[in-house]
C-alpha cells in the first residue's frame, strides 16, 4: 500500500489529541472547503463531524461483516419515528473521546460546547415514542445485538415552535437545509415500492390461483445510513432511513408528450412521501399521504429485509430464526399484509406456510389505550391505494374468525370485536387486530398499561390467545440522560462509585448508602445547583424571564395533551399565587413553575391551554406583590437538545395525567434519575418507579385507575359540585372567566371553562385538583428541608437503575426476539 494513504489511514483511526486536530485541520480545508480564518461555527461542526465518523467507520464495517459472516439473527425495529436528536456529543461520549476532541479543539482556538451547539437536533419524532425508538437504538448497540433500525428520512422534521402573543405558531423544521454529516446516501440502495392499480387474478405454473398486482404507480425508496455507535464503540449498527424518488419511467410518458412541467410537478408530488413528520401524536385517520408513508418505509424495509435474509438462504424456512421484526405501534403495521404478498406473490410460498413464518417473525408494541390514536384506516381508501393488501387482509380475517367461531359459540358480538374489519358505519381496518394477529408476541410498556390492554382494547384477543401480551416497561439511556447531559451529577457519581454504571445502571444502586453522608449530600446539591443556574440562563435567553437559582424548579415538559393534564397544573400555580398575594408576610418557598411541550397543530384546545399558560405567566411574572416567589415559565420548542438542559436541572417532576390514560412516560424517568422527586397520579410507569425508588421519595395524588373507571362508569360525577366546594379551585376559575389573564379577549378560555363543567370534565381536573394541591404542599413544605429533599433526591437516582433502556432491550431480546450478542471482529485494528 501506497505509504502516505497507509499514513493517513492510521491517522484517520487515531483517537489522540495531535491525531484529531491534524484531522480537523485537514477536513475543514478539505472536505468542508474552508480557510480557517473564514470558517464558521458551522463549518467546525461538519469538520469535527466529519473527522469523528472518519473513527468509527472502520468498526461499524466490522459489525456489519460480522453480522454477515455469523449470519447471525437480527433484530429489525420499525418505526416512523426516530427521536434522536443531535449526534456529536452523543458519538464523541460513547467513543470515549471527549477530552481528547475539547482539547483537540483548544489548539486550534475552540471550544467544543460552541461548536455542539451548531449540530441542528434531528427531530424525526413527537415525542415518547420516536425517543423510545432513539434509547432502544442507543441500547441495542451497547449491548452488542445485531440491531437495525428502520423508517423515515423526512425532511422536515416535528415543526419548530414559536410563541406569537402567546399563541403556538407553527414553522418548518429544516434540519437538513446544511447538509447532515452522519449520515450516508446509497443511491444503490433502491426499492420500489407501489401503489394504486389493481389486482388481476392468473393460473400459476402449476395451474394455482395466483394474483398480481399491476397499473400501479412506482416510487423508489432510497437508504441513508446513519451509524449508531455503542458505549464503547465496540459495536456500531445501522440506522436506515429511506427516502423517497421518483423513478425515471414515471416522468418518460411526460416527456415525450412534451409536457415537461406536469413531468417535474409528479416527481416533487411523487417525493412528497419523505417530505414532511405528521405532528400528531395520535394518528388522525382519513389521511391517505399518512398510509402512503407507514406503506412506503415498511414495504422498503422488508425488501431490504429479505433481501439481506437470501445472502445465506434458498428459501424461507427459517427466515424467523433469522429476523425478528419489531413493529413500533401499528404505524408499520401494514408490513404483516407486505410480507404475505412478499411471501406468497413474488416469492411463491404457499398460503399457510407464509402466514406461520410472518407469524413468527413479527411482534408488535402497543402505546396507548386511547381510541383516537388507534389507527383504523377506511376500507374504501386502502382498497384504492393497496389494492393487493387489502384482499389479503380480507383473507387472514376469513380465516381467523372462520377458526374462532367455534370458539365464540354465537356469540357475534364478540366475532365482530375480533374482526379486522370494524363493520361500523364507515368500514375501516383496524390496524391493532392485524398487529396483533400477525405477530407471536405483543407487549404494553408499563405494568399498568399491559393489564389495561388486557382488559380493554385487546381483552377479546386476550382471551383467544392468553399468551400472547406480555409486558415490557419502557427505559431510557444512561448514556445521554445522565453521562452526557448531566456531566456534573455523572462525574460525582464516577468518583464514589466508579463508571460500571454508564454501560450498567444497576450498579448505580450503591449511591443509595451515600444518601446519610452529609459531605456527599453538598456535593450532590452543588452539582444540580451547576445545572439549574446553566437552565436558569436559558431560560433569560429564550423566554426573557429572570428566575432564581434557589427555586423549588417544578418541571412539566411533554407533549401538550388533555389527559397529561396542563390545565392541572397551572390550576394549581393560579391558587398559589392567590395564597402567595394573600397572605404577603408568608415566608413562602419561591417556586418557578416550568413548562415546555408542543401541541399537534390541529389541537386547538391544547393551543389553547399553551395560550393560557402563557398569559397566566404573563400576570404572575409581573405582579410585585407576590416578590418573586412565584415565576411561570413555558420554554419555546422543546425537543431533546433542551430536554438535555431541563431534566438535570429539575427538583420536582410533574407526572400528573389521568390515571389509566399515559402508557409509560418516559420523561418521569429521566427526571428521576437525575433526582427530581416526583409527584404524579398512579399511571404509567409511575406506579414501577414509586416501587424502586419507595413509597416515602415521591408524591403520590388523585384517583387510581380503577377508581376513575368506577367514577365515569358510576355517571354520578359532577365536576359543578366539585368547583362549588373548593373556593381556591373556584376563584382560580373565575379568574380565568372574567378575563383576569385575558383582559384584551376576556371569553378567551370560554372552551376550557366548558370543557371543566358541563362537557364533564373527562380528564377528572377538578376532581384530583384538591389531592393535587396537597402533594404540592407537601412538596414545597419538604424543600424548606434542603438535606431531607436531597436525601430523597439521592435516593431517587440510586434506585432508578432498573429504568436503564438497556435492561428493557435486553428483556426483548430474550424474551421476544430470541437475539443474541453478537461481538465485532476487528481485524484491522490488529494488523496495525
Ligand atoms: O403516550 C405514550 C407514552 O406514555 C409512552 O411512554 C411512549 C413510549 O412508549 O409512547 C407514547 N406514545 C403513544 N406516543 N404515541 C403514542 C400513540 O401512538
């Protein structure tokens, strides 16, 4: 080999200080094509990007071969959304490089975290969900299973949000208007994909009834890689996304008609499939791009699947001990239709066969119980756009309700429960039954959620199959939850217990003997006290709002929705300042609520909510007579670059929705473990985490799910009689209706006002709300008590490492996809 490629081939590899700066020199001239003196922020970003992926290459190809060479079986996790937000600190931590890049940086006049901040964050996601998928991602590759995760390269990402007089104005998140250095396009990459035309029936071979689809449209999917590197950096895996194009043969019939401009108007038509996330967190159904998208990154996917699966094999026998296929929600639940007709179509696999090998190749997700995000999709418009799949979905559910009415025994109304179909009014395929039909495993994502899913919306399919659902309570990475956006909390915490913890969470249980020394106490204190002055400047500088330092930080950060209860919280936060501008000689504990969440564009009573937050800010924030004991803040845009900030910085965590409504929560988590105390409704995970962290670290309120169930179910609630029997919660209302926080518009809040009374108060706000103010004074009495809340505070972090992400992957693979560790064989590393 030629000795200077040889030189710079081990130079690329090098992970020293000297090492990297000569890199980032060399790269930002050139691949970046820029002078140093000229250079921005930006171009540093993309050089150092550039330069780190230059170290992780080699190893990622290393997984790769590995996996190929084992032909060992991997895990697919598909999903529409992928939270992943910014790469570099995440890429630099995990390759265990981070002092050598700062410092790499200082030579040349840097600073790294300047540079951090020009990585635009990746929000491919809404919210729990694609961050989930993101923390799997993370897990997967630490753990070393063969994991790839597959879905959308949209263009723009969840919509940037802005506060305009208070009010959620929407705009284009162009994260990839610069260019994105992680990632790598494979233009060979390509699948097709189709849509629309019809199906015609023909005698196969062997005089068979057989179908085809044809005179649909074409559109082709195309792969960007992103590697995704383990703690470590031992293990690196792939993250696919596709993105679509349109194929040349679409536009030649335009061409020749000469009818250049109708030819370019179908190709930007065409690519529109990859342009734009949907930012609902519940699907609305009726939107035919929406079924395009989950079609089009699933039938690629498979291909590719598949594909990958025939390297090493000649038929599909054992494509299940080969492939496990996750589905995230029903969203790539169409991919049980695809592999049929993959199957039996194109690949000529009889009926039976291919439905057990689907069957035992798939598992499915579920997060939520609520019925407007359980998709259910027109059987009209599917008909139209997946012809094929829509006849093959007609034949599972002949054959499934053929088979259960033995079973049912008459019983109809339970055979329609079961049906694919929802023959109610508009008929439309209900896409959890085909989830759940055609997957061997399907789990719920906490404790509570699982036996709600039993009991309701799968309860029928329970009882068919009782094996089937299990539970797998949701994690999120220590990585960046802790050792990354908590440096100051993951450095004490290393040097009392040593860095085990990082790639093992569980290890961080032995802080809890730590909670009775006083020494470590003050340590534990200054270390969030670094982070709540680091949030309280970004706070001044997004929101122009000055909060102190020492204020009990009440955080509520998540998607803005009804049943998580906003409107709760800020209920709560009217009655404290009444009580604050009551009783003025009061030594109150100063509290700065926080807020920050975005709500689904279409969502105008959560607009509305955001709107009242921020108007109530805008009355607290200025009245002199509460002396800043009070401070309401809601932060603009929250996405994970500013979780990263919120979360090591809060003393209190609001986990606060209507019990039995939030599947999980995974924010409750990463709270937790960065020793917030919560207070929260038993729903969700809450429940799992008031058992690791114990009954006296946390502040449990409100109804449980059974009773909320009993209360609605009971018709006897009336939220009227509530309100006229708590004064606080009546003014708080009465202000909001005479126009208190909204003198220019004061009916503003009229819908809200009405939702509370006589729409019946579905969430139950009035009736937690006096609970609620309680554990809140329970809270703020316990803050007076700076080494009791840190005591508990510790404990809280001690006892959160069964929360670890990785413990939750590991249990799936396991337990659902029979995935095993596989370790990379580094060859090169050994010859030089
Ligand atoms: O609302 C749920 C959360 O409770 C959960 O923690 C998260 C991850 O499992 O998923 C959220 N979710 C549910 N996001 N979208 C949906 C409905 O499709």
């Amino acid at each position: 080999m030629d000795a200077r490629y040889k030189s710079r081939e081990i130079e690329r590899r090098s992970l020293d200080v000297d090492g990297l700066k000569r890199s980032f020199l060399e790269w930002l001239v050139y691949s970046v094509g820029k002078d140093a003196r000229a250079a921005t922020r930006r171009d540093w970003f993309h050089t150092v990007a550039l330069a780190v992926r230059d170290r992780l290459v080699d190893r990622w190809m290393d997984t790769t071969r590995t996996y190929y060479q084992q032909d060992a079986k991997r895990v697919y996790y598909l999903s529409l959304e992928f939270l992943i937000g910014r790469l570099l600190t995440n890429s630099l931590a995990n390759l265990g490089i981070t002092d050598q890049c700062r410092q790499a940086l200082d030579r040349i006049g840097l600073n790294l975290d300047d540079v951090v901040e020009a990585e635009p964050d990746a929000a491919l996601g809404n919210g729990g969900l694609g961050r989930l998928a993101a923390c799997f991602l993370d897990s997967m590759a630490t753990e070393a299973l063969p994991g790839y995760g597959y879905g959308i390269r949209y263009e723009f990402g969840l919509f940037e949000q802005r506060f305009e007089h208070g009010w959620q104005v929407e705009y284009p998140e162009q994260w990839l208007q610069f260019g994105n250095p992680w990632e790598f396009p494979r233009p060979e990459v390509l699948y097709p994909v189709q849509f629309y035309g019809r199906v015609e029936e023909f005698r196969d071979s062997v005089g068979e009834r057989a179908y085809r689809w044809v005179d649909a449209e074409r559109v082709l999917a195309m792969a960007y890689d992103t590697p995704v590197v383990g703690y470590g950096g031992d293990t690196i895996n792939t993250l696919r996304l596709w993105s679509a194009r349109a194929t040349r043969d679409f536009n030649f019939g335009h061409f020749n008609d000469g009818a250049y401009m109708k030819a370019v108007e179908q190709k930007v038509l065409t690519e529109n499939l990859s342009r734009v996330l949907y930012p609902n967190d519940a699907t609305e159904g009726g939107k035919e791009l929406r079924l395009k998208q989950e079609y089009f990154f699933t039938s690629a996917s498979l291909q590719d699947i598949l594909r990958r699966y025939l390297q090493h094999h000649s038929n599909f026998d054992s494509l299940p001990d080969k492939a496990a296929i996750q589905l995230n929600d029903t969203h790539p639940a169409i991919g049980i239709a695809e592999l049929m007709r993959l199957l039996v179509d194109q690949h000529g696999v009889t009926w039976d066969k291919a439905w057990d090998i689907t069957r035992a190749t798939f598992s499915y997700t579920n997060h939520t119980l609520l019925p407007e995000a359980l998709e259910a999709w027109p059987v009209r418009m599917m008909e139209r756009v997946l012809p094929r799949h829509m006849q093959i979905i007609y034949e599972i559910n002949a054959k499934f309700l053929n088979r259960s009415k033995a079973r049912a025994a008459g019983d109809n109304g339970r055979l329609s429960r079961l049906s694919l179909i929802d023959e109610r009014g508009d008929r439309r395929v209900r896409m959890g039954n085909l989830a759940f039909l055609g997957s061997h495993k399907v789990n719920g994502v906490s404790a509570l959620h699982t036996e709600l899913m039993k009991q309701t919306v799968f309860a029928d399919f329970h009882a068919e199959f009782p094996e089937r659902i299990n539970n797998k309570t949701n994690g999120i990475t220590p990585r960046r939850w802790l050792h990354q956006a908590n440096q100051p909390l993951a450095a004490l915490i290393t040097s009392r217990i040593g860095n085990g913890w990082i790639k093992d969470l569980s290890q961080i249980k032995a802080l809890a003997e730590k909670a009775d020394d006083l020494v470590f106490r003050e340590e534990f204190r200054r270390a969030k006290r670094k982070n709540k002055k680091r949030l309280a400047a970004y706070i001044a500088r997004q929101t122009g709002v000055d909060v102190q330092v020492d204020s009990l930080f009440d955080v509520q950060v998540k998607r803005m929705h009804e049943y998580k209860r906003q409107l709760l919280n800020i209920l709560q936060a009217i009655a404290l300042y009444n009580e604050m501008r009551d009783n003025p000689t009061v030594s109150w504990v100063p509290v700065t609520k926080i807020f920050a969440g975005k709500a689904a564009p279409s969502y105008h009573m959560a607009k509305l909510i955001i709107k009242l937050i921020n108007d109530v800010a805008k009355v607290v924030n200025h009245d002199p007579s509460v002396h800043d004991n009070l401070k309401i803040v809601l932060l603009p845009n929250y996405n994970v670059t500013a979780a990263e900030i919120i979360m090591p910085a809060a003393d209190l965590s609001e986990q606060i929705s209507t019990a039995g409504m939030e599947a999980s929560g995974t924010g409750n988590m990463k709270l937790a473990l960065n020793g917030a105390l919560t207070i929260g409704t038993l729903d969700g995970a809450n429940v799992e985490i008031r058992e690791h962290v114990g009954d006296d670290n946390i502040f449990i309120f409100g109804l449980t799910a059974e009773e909320v169930n009993d209360l609605r179910a009971s018709g006897g609630f009336n939220p009227r009689d509530v309100i006229a029997s708590n004064p606080s919660l009546k003014r708080a209302l009465d202000m909001i209706s005479t126009g208190v926080f909204s003198p220019d518009d004061p009916h503003r809040y009229h819908p809200i006002l009405q939702a509370l009374t006589d729409g019946g108060d579905h969430f139950l706000v009035t009736a937690d709300f006096s609970d609620y103010c309680q554990a809140q004074q329970a809270a703020m009495d316990l803050y007076r008590d700076q080494e009791e809340w840190t005591r508990k505070a510790i404990l809280n972090t001690a006892n959160m490492g069964w929360f670890s992400s990785d413990r939750t992957i590991m249990e799936y693979a396991t337990e659902i996809w029979d995935v095993h560790p596989v370790k990379p064989e580094h060859p090169a590393e050994t010859e030089t």
